[in-house]
C-alpha cells in the first residue's frame, strides 16, 4: 500500500473542516458539500484549482468520519474540534497515523518530552525503507511534509511551539463518539488508550 502524502497541501484546516462538516449534517451528501464549496470558494483560497484542491483534501479526511464524530467535531468544544480533525487526518493519511502512534504517543510514554526534525528524519528513513517511493520524494518536499506535519500538531494543541507534546486531554464526551477507543487513541499522547477523561 502506497502513502498518501497530500496533506502536504495545508495544516489542519479546523475552521473550514467544521463548516463543510456542518453543512454535510444538513445535506448528508458529500457531492453538493463540494460543489457549493467550490462554488462559494469557502476555503478562501486564491485559485479555482487551489479550492478544488483543498476542498477535496478536506472533504476526504471528513468522510473517514463517523455521524457521532462529525457532531462534535461542529459542536464539540475547541479541544475536542481540533482532536476531531486532528483523528481525521490520521485515518486519511497512514503516514501521518503511524507518525503519530509511532512517534507521538510513543515519546510520551517513553517520558520523551518533545519532537524535533530528527524525529521526522528518522521516522521518515525508516518508513523508506519499506516504501520505496518515499526514497524518491525531492529533499524540498521532504522538509514541506515535515513543516506541515509539524504545523499541524501545533495547531491541534499537540505540540507547542517549541516542540514540546502537550498530553491530550480526552473528555468522556469525546471517547464515547469514537468508532475504535484503542485504535484512535493511539493517535494521541495518552498514556493509557482505556483511560477516561474529564466529561
């Protein structure tokens, strides 16, 4: 199986995320979710293919969402709106999924205070070796993949900016909308993923 390694095309997109998800729940069709945030250009980008582009990377991290994940991600308070899109993009993109597990929640456990590019490097040299195509990228986009991976966590309130991980606070609320409490939560710097949070 090949990475998917578009998510190189911005960060986490929280605001536009929760507006197409909210007019998802009105419409439960993703094709006219699509065609009006064309239409309306609702992720302000600057080009036609720009807001094509960006709203069919968004549209596709929201559609690994289930009915009770999109709710809190519209009506969720904003921790748990950002681990709603934060989850997203981990099921969209297994690159970023395994960095998470593998890298994040295992530097938390291990008592590992922060991330750094060296992370990201190793992380990426090892995957490389079993995907082939990942040798091939250009060391440019090595580093866009990286900033943005980065910038992502930073905005899900996962790292600060200075690269220390900011342990998840997982309500009650949050882990019952989940489809897959063990999997999902691995996602996150969690140190037990059975554990309840604050409700």
């Amino acid at each position: 199986m090949k990475y998917r390694m578009s998510f190189s095309t911005g960060g986490l997109f929280l605001r536009e995320s929760i507006l197409l998800a909210e007019m998802y729940l009105e419409t439960q069709e993703w094709k006219l979710v699509r065609q009006r945030a064309t239409d309306e250009n609702l992720v302000q980008a600057r080009t036609v293919s720009s807001t094509n582009r960006i709203s069919g990377e968004i549209i596709g991290r929201l559609t690994s969402l289930y009915a009770e994940e999109l709710d809190l991600l519209v009506n969720g308070a904003e921790n748990e709106q950002k681990y709603v899109a934060w989850l997203s993009i981990c099921r969209r993109y297994t690159f970023v999924g395994e960095f998470a597990t593998e890298c994040l929640r295992e530097s938390h456990l291990l008592l590992k205070q922060s991330l750094a590019n060296d992370d990201f490097d190793v992380f990426f040299a090892r995957k490389a070796d079993w995907q082939p195509e990942l040798e091939n990228l250009k060391t440019s986009t090595r580093k866009r993949l990286r900033q943005v991976l980065f910038k992502m966590l930073r905005e899900a309130k996962l790292l600060d900016d200075s690269g220390h991980i900011i342990p998840a606070l997982i309500t009650s609320r949050f882990q019952a909308a989940l489809q897959n409490p063990a999997q999902d939560l691995s996602f996150f710097p969690v140190a037990n993923s059975s554990m309840r949070g604050t409700p």
